[in-house]
C-alpha cells in the first residue's frame, strides 16, 4: 500500500513552496482526462508553452492525451497508431500507444509523478530540504528529474555509464546531479548498491521506480484508461481485446493489464524481456541492447498472478529493426515492398529500441494464441528515435551501409521471421516460480520481508487491489494541498 499518513509539519513546508512558486499539482482524474477536468485557466495557459519547456503548468501534460504538437496543444483522445498488417505479418490488429507527446518524450514521467506526488501531499519528502533520487535504466530519471525541476525540487538522476548518449546530454543540463553506475542495461543490482549508499544521507529521498506502488498506480489508472479508450475508438462491431503486451522494465506498465484484465475479462497479458537476460523464461541473467527492459530480477510491483505469458526477444532483431525502420534504404524498401503510405513510414520513428521490442512480443503472442482479425492486441512506445541517434550510429559505423538487400533481410528475418519459440504460456506453478524470485533482490537486499512478499501472493486485497482502491483517497490529498497552496 502506498503509506499516505500526514506529516503535517513537512507538509506545510510543502505547501508553503509551491506556494511561491504557483505551482499546482494535477489529480490521477485530471491525468486520466484532462480535456474534461484541468481548469479551462491552466488550458488556455499551456497554449504559449512547450511540450519539454521547464515550467510547472506542464505538470498538466502528463498525460496520454496531448496534442501531438512540440508547442502550445491542447488535449484529446488517447495517442496511438495502428500497425499495418503487411508490416507486421499477423492477422490481428496491434494498436500502440505513443509515449513521444509526453514531457521528455517518454510516458515514465508519468511513472515518476505517481511516485513523487504522494510524498510531497502527504510531507513524507520534504522538498525544501530533500534531494529526490531517480534509480534507473535511463527514461525514468529523465522523467524524474523533469519533474523535480518544475517543482523546484534538487535531484539526483542514476543510470548506469552504458545508456545512450541523448540520456547523459538531456540530463545534464535538468538534474542536479547525475550519477552513472558501472555497466549497461541489464546492471540494476550497481545502481541499487548507489541507492543504498545514498539512503544514509537524511537530505536524500529515494524514488525506487521498481518497488514504489505509486508507479504501478500510475499505470493502472491512466495507462490503462487510454489503452481503453484506444481501443474502444479502435475496434469494429465484431472486435474483440485479446491482451496487453508489456515489457518488463520496472513493471509499472505491466500494472494496467490488471485494469485490463478487469475490464477484458478474456483478455491476457504478455511481458516481454531480452533474449540475452532470460530472467522470467528460465530464472536467467546477462546483457543486452534493448535499453529500458530486463534487468536480472523481477520488479517488487510486479503483480505475476496476472501475467500469462512471456517472450523472449532477441536484442539482434530490436537492433536489425532500428535501421529498418529509420535507415532512407530501409524505409524505400517498405515503401516498394509492403506499400506503406508516407505517414506510416513516418510512424516508424515513434518507436525506440524498447517499443520495437514491445511491438516484437505483440507479435509473438498474436502468432502463439493465433489471433485473427477480429483481435486486437495493444502494446506500449513508451519512448521515440528522439534518445537514439547515437545508437543508429553507432551501428553504422559498426555494420557499414544500409541496403536494399539488408532491409530484405531484416524484414524476413527479424520482423515476418518472428515465431513462438522462446515463449511460454505461464501455469500456476510458473507464475509462483517467477514470484519467488523476488526474494532475492527484494528480502535478501534490500530489505523488505519474508510476509510482506508472501501477502503479495496469498492477500491480494490488501496488496495491490488496494493500491488500486487509493487513488481517490490520493486525490483528495492533491485537492486539499492544492487548496491550501492557493490561500
């Protein structure tokens, strides 16, 4: 459960800044819709201001609902495409939601304001005299450190050395300080050993995106609702939603398959990870390139009992489909080959390494429950091209050129090639199996307990149904705060 006792002393002190700083905080139902509920005041502001400008209206952009627009949009309906079938190669249709008309360009800043928010209303974290920190495999301490710095709040941003150069550019000139730990996507135990050095400083709140509730809360309350409405402006009169596929990063997205599964009940949900870093296929470990996923452990928020499958995706076709979908060669090639329009070649940069993946396991898991046309299955671009111009680089300088023939090679192999193997459909024993294995990061660690991870399994009402069944108590808080703050 997400801890919302009072501390009325710091809270005040809270209220106090955003005071002087006119800073407003959006509530979970704003979040959800702003169109209907953020004050026709605020919305009228944010037509002079910038998707990534550093000021604390956008606070109001966090959100799946932007106008996809760099300056002064308004809100509508849910960001998404639909994937050709000729691009993908199945029958059913596979629906995505963009991540790039986000602040920063990426949805975790959605993540680190669910984390962030009931700290600051309830004077958990003092934001006078506290330093948030931002644990993370890259995007989601951009989107912390974002967020701290509309709220006038120091940070601390940790990734680790290997993530791509945009990450360490971007976050120079936004966080306060920028820690980089040994290794690359895969090493979150480093970072973790930074946090736990960091968690003996009394001016240092970490927000650890893999275990605070408040990310999982996030997603099941506004990455699910716009996943719902996608797909309710998506769907024909014979459609029906066959499941959600997710990466497994911190597993905060992963949580709106359960307000899926609830809405769905038929519906499934697929998570997918690294080939190379097998973690939830067969208790499994190592590196690999799909920056934002897999990292050696399973996420303390990850609610398992709600997971059906897993596919393993092979960081060599993320990489292959990178150049495929941005290479000038590659795209003349879907032009010529699979007749994708102009705009749908130009959707193809919505989609980073991670999205490409997610894209993977969507199609690994229509071909597996062999889906027709009547299913449509929705995935998630959590960022865009924007954070990888190095990595596309770097893997010209490392491959040579790009052709025709690579494209064609790439398209049959890593895209039309995908199959079901390195997959499995998750029985009772598995999904216990996965479970268990939290133990070890999260016991052994970092400090939870044996009770506590056993609750998560056997108790699930006090767990995360009642995580889900905070938000309106949460939202009460944002409104009092809010309140107080204006005078």
């Amino acid at each position: 459960m997400i801890d919302l006792t009072i501390h009325e002393e710091v809270l005040a002190k809270n209220i106090e800044n955003a005071r002087e700083k006119g800073i407003i905080l959006p509530t979970f139902k704003q979040m959800r819709d702003p169109a209907a509920y953020v004050p026709e005041e605020i919305q009228e502001k944010l037509k002079g201001v910038g998707l990534w400008d550093i000021d604390s209206l956008n606070l109001f952009r966090v959100t799946w609902r932007n106008e996809p627009v760099e300056t002064g949009g308004g809100f509508g309906g849910p960001n998404y495409i639909e994937l050709p079938r000729a691009l993908t190669g199945v029958k059913a249709r596979i629906i995505c939601m963009v991540g790039k008309w986000f602040p920063t360009g990426c949805h975790k800043v959605g993540a680190s304001y669910g984390c962030l928010v009931p700290t600051l209303v309830t004077g958990r974290f003092d934001a006078m005299a506290q330093k948030a920190a931002w644990p993370s495999t890259g995007n989601y301490c951009r989107g912390g450190a974002f967020n701290s710095k509309l709220l006038g709040v120091d940070s601390i941003a940790i990734l680790p050395e290997g993530m791509s150069r945009e990450r360490f550019e971007w976050l120079s000139k936004v966080a306060t300080e920028v820690i980089a730990t040994p290794g690359t996507e895969s090493n979150v135990k480093e970072i973790f050993d930074k946090t736990r050095e960091l968690k003996q400083r009394p001016d240092v709140m970490i927000f650890n995106q893999f275990e605070e509730m408040g990310n999982y809360l996030w997603h099941y309350r506004i990455t699910a609702a716009a996943i719902e409405a996608a797909y309710e402006d998506a769907k024909q009169a014979d459609s029906r939603f066959a499941g959600a596929c997710f990466n497994s990063g911190s597993a905060g997205t992963i949580g709106s398959g359960d307000y899926l599964k609830q809405r769905y009940p038929e519906s499934k949900v697929a998570v997918g990870e690294a080939l190379q870093c097998p973690t939830i296929l067969e208790n499994g470990f190592g590196a690999h390139r799909i920056e934002g996923i897999g990292d050696k452990h399973i996420p303390w928020i990850h609610n398992v009992r709600n997971t059906d499958l897993v596919a393993d995706i092979d960081d060599a076709d993320c990489m292959a489909i990178l150049r495929l979908f941005n290479e000038p060669a590659g795209r003349e090639f879907l032009a010529a080959e699979l007749h994708l329009l102009p705009e749908e070649l130009e959707n193809l940069s919505l989609m980073g390494i991670s999205g490409i993946a997610n894209m993977l396991t969507a199609i690994k898991f229509a071909k597996y429950y062999e889906l027709t046309e009547r299913d449509v299955v929705a995935t998630v671009l959590t960022d865009s091209m924007d954070m990888y111009g190095s990595r596309l680089v770097e893997l010209r300088e490392a491959e040579g050129d790009y052709t025709p023939l690579r494209a064609a090679a790439d398209l049959a192999r890593s895209l039309h090639g995908q199959n079901t193997a390195h997959l499995a459909e998750l029985t009772y024993a598995d999904r216990k199996r996965v479970h268990n294995l939290k133990y070890f990061t999260w016991v052994e660690q970092q400090g939870r307990t044996a009770e506590e991870l056993s609750a998560q399994w056997y108790d699930q009402d006090a767990t995360f149904a009642g995580v889900q069944n905070q938000v309106d108590a949460l939202d009460a808080l944002i409104e009092d705060f809010n309140k107080r703050a204006r005078g």
